[in-house]
C-alpha cells in the first residue's frame, strides 16, 4: 500500500512538473521612464551602481543595439502597445483598436495581466478613471500608478524647466496615484512611487504564480523630476540621478527575488528597457546615452537606443546581441511565444518575432530603423543618414522648441565604426545616401520588408 502511495505521488509530481513546463511563460516587462543607455553599470556607467540589472544581464542577453519605438514617452508605448511604428501608423485611434493591444493579446492566451506605473496612453483626461483608454479598458485585470508622466500637470503659471525642478519637492506636481478606478491620492509622494510599484509587484506575484501572467512594471522614474525614498537619498556617486537610478536596479532585485521564492524564476521571461533616452539637458536630473550622440527628442542615437535585456533561465542563453530591434518588437515576439496572432495587415505594423535570435542563437530579423519627427534619420543595416537634426528637444530654461537643420545631402555614419555619429562620410559614398534614402522613403509608406 506504502508502495502505492508513493508511486501515486510520484505520477503526480511528473503530472504537474509536465504542466508546468508546457504552460505558457510569465512575462514581466520592467520599462521605465528616460532612463539612458549609459545610465547602467552594465553599459559602462562608472557611477551608477545596479547589481541586480548587472546580474539579469550576465544571466541573459545584453542587446546593444536595442530602440525605443520613439524619442518621446508617447510615441515609444504606441510603438511597444501595438507592435505597429508610431510613424508609419498614421492617425489610427487607439480607442478603436483596444482588444489588439498587448495585454488584450495576451489575455486572450489566458494571461493574468497587470500594469503598476505609468500608462500614458490616454493623454490627460479630465477623469482618468472613466476614460475609454484606462488599462482596465484594454485587457489589463489590475491597475496601480499614474495616468503618464511625473511632471504634469505643472504648478500654475510654471512650465516644466530646470529652475522648476531644482526648487520641487515631492508633492509640487499634482500627480494623482490610482487604483483602478479610484484615486487614492493627489497628489501623490513622489518619493515613494518606485518603492510602492515594487511593493505591489512583489505582492502580484505571489497571488498570481499558479497561472500565466504578464506583469508590465512601467516605473515613472527616472523622468524628470526626479525622486527616490529616504532609504536611496544621498547614497549614489552618481548623484541624485544616480540615488534614483539604484532605488530601481532594487526594485530589479525585488521582483527578481520574488519569482524565486514563487518558485517560477524558470518560468517567467523578464525584460529590462527604457521608453526613450535620457533628458540629459537637464543636468542633475536627466541621465547620459554616453558613448551615445543625443538625447531624449532627437534622431542621434541617444534619443532613441536603449538598454534591451531578455533573461529566462534554461532558456535564453547569456551573451551579448549587436542584431537590432525595437520594442515594438515585443509584440510579435510575446505572440510567437504564447501562439497568439499578430494583425500582419495593420497599418504600420512592423514588429519581428524575435524568438530565433532569444533562444537559437539566430541572427534579429530587424536590419531597419525609422526615426521619425521633427529631427528625422534612417539606419540600415551599420549606415545611418540624417535628413534633419536638432541638439535636443528643447530649451531647458525656456521650453522653446530648438531649431531643426535640414541637410541636403543628409549626413552619413557607420554606425559599426563610429557609434557616436562624429564623422559624417556623406561625400565619400553618395552612393550608399541614395540607397538608404529609397529605403527610407519605402519604410514610410509602409513598403519595407524589414
């Protein structure tokens, strides 16, 4: 009978050990807010110490050409909610497209679906807890953060400049943090947003470990201002940016720990990237893209490359990838992995399954880049053309708008030879600025095949 019994347990064990490796993965993408791609000590950053990022690196993969759908807050979650590229898309409607955002897909697969931080999909509505565009509106079952950035709205009669977020504390900005439907402050302790974010992940986690889900921890940090908990003050070399900077590679930590004491670290693929770049014009509150050209707002490569890190143990093996991507590619790499489909025929839907270069070792299927707006830029493979520029999106004390120049013929980089866009070699191989100005022009009206 002991016999019996112990052979029961034994088939039952093989039962659920065979279940839990045919279920689909947990998901959990870590996106946060202008953080730049030389802000971490694993992108060469000397200051900034984040150990935990470091380690989800080193047991994973480390993209080094990895892009944001856009040099902007906007722009960049229209790309990664869609997989559709924010200039290519035209002026499509999100509202009318909900049940095809990300988590809408993925809850289709039968993902729980959490978003804890900032949405800044539906702008700013009067109400944000009845708008049409709420997360609870476009497949996500939990909801806990703010409506988009940190810095709006703005005191009365101020604008968003470096005077103002040198003299802010941490209730200036009238912020509100909701749960759900319900506000619960307004405005809320800036101080506290990534430690109360982590806090809830970590609480998710554990109520959500027996099934699929997919956690989206979009931090409101390190976007200006900038703010971390008394824990983090004053203990950076990289200054308050820096404080702010550890607080989240912490909260990495965290969740981290959190997946392996639910006993699912095996289980859950876990991503790590930024919106945009950093807002570097702001000195002390903005980041670096170092060894990067740019920033946030502009077409050079610090507006736009970010950090890309992909971990799943025993399946994603450690090193580091030069293929490029963009976030948008989340989306077809997410449905290749859960046998969701993806809307091929959609207007500016670009995004490439990624899952041959994650798990075979494969080549990206991304060769291609469009950098759209005021400041505008076309990479292909390892040269890049700029038909306009800017050195960033505004002036940091006024707010104007910096003028764009507009080059004719564009600029020329190798990117392979010179990552920091310093040496223009347009005169020497027009040849190569009037292929990639075709492709550029193709990728526009949504002809590009890559």
């Amino acid at each position: 009978m002991r016999f019996l019994n112990h052979l029961f347990l034994a088939m039952l064990l093989i039962t659920q050990s065979a279940r839990g490796a045919d279920r689909n993965p947990n998901i959990v993408l870590i996106f946060v807010d202008d953080l730049g791609y030389g802000d971490l000590a694993c992108y060469g950053n000397t200051k900034n110490k984040t150990p935990n990022i470091d380690r989800l690196a080193a047991g994973g993969q480390r993209w080094t050409s990895f892009y944001a759908s856009g040099s902007v807050c906007v722009p960049s979650r229209r790309g990664l909610m869609t997989g559709c590229h924010p200039g290519v898309m035209g002026r499509a409607k999100l509202v009318d497209a909900r049940n095809e955002l990300m988590p809408a897909m993925l809850k289709k697969q039968g993902y729980a679906c959490a978003i804890l931080g900032k949405w800044h999909l539906a702008g700013y509505p009067k109400d944000f807890t009845t708008s049409p565009m709420h997360p609870l509106e476009c497949g996500f079952d939990y909801h806990y953060g703010t409506p988009g950035s940190n810095d709006v709205p703005a005191p009365p009669g101020r604008r968003q400049n470096r005077a103002l977020f040198d003299e802010c504390d941490k209730f200036t900005f009238q912020v509100p943090l909701i749960r759900g439907r319900e506000q619960l402050e307004l405005p809320t302790n800036q101080e506290l947003l990534t430690r109360r974010y982590t806090e809830e992940a970590v609480k998710w986690i554990k109520q959500n470990k027996d099934k699929p889900f997919f956690l989206y921890l979009a931090h409101n940090m390190p976007h200006a201002p900038i703010f971390a908990s008394k824990r983090f003050q004053g203990r950076s070399a990289g200054g308050r940016f820096g404080d702010v900077v550890e607080e989240i590679d912490w909260s990495v930590g965290e969740v981290m720990k959190a997946l392996t004491q639910a006993g699912i670290k095996r289980q859950t693929l876990v991503i790590f990237t930024s919106d945009n770049g950093p807002w570097s014009m702001f000195g002390p509150h903005g980041g670096t893209a170092k060894p990067l050209r740019g920033e946030k707002g502009t077409s050079w490569e610090g507006g736009y490359r970010v950090p890309g890190i992909f971990h799943w143990p025993g399946r994603i093996k450690p090193g580091e990838v030069h293929g490029m991507a963009a976030n948008l590619d989340l989306y077809a790499t997410f449905a290749g992995i859960t046998g969701a489909s993806v809307p091929e025929k959609k207007q500016g839907f670009i995004s490439k399954d990624l899952s041959g270069a994650l798990f075979e070792g494969k080549t990206s299927p991304r060769t291609r880049w469009y950098f759209p707006g005021g400041s505008t830029a076309y990479r292909s493979g390892n040269y890049k053309i700029h038909t306009k520029t800017k050195i960033r999106s505004s002036n940091p004390d006024t707010r104007k708008r910096e003028p764009v120049e507009t080059h004719d013929p564009p600029l020329l980089f190798d990117l392979s030879k010179d990552i920091g866009e310093q040496n223009n070699i347009a005169t020497n191989h027009p040849e190569i600025v009037s292929k990639l100005l075709t492709e550029m022009n193709a990728f526009k009206n949504g002809n590009s095949s890559r």
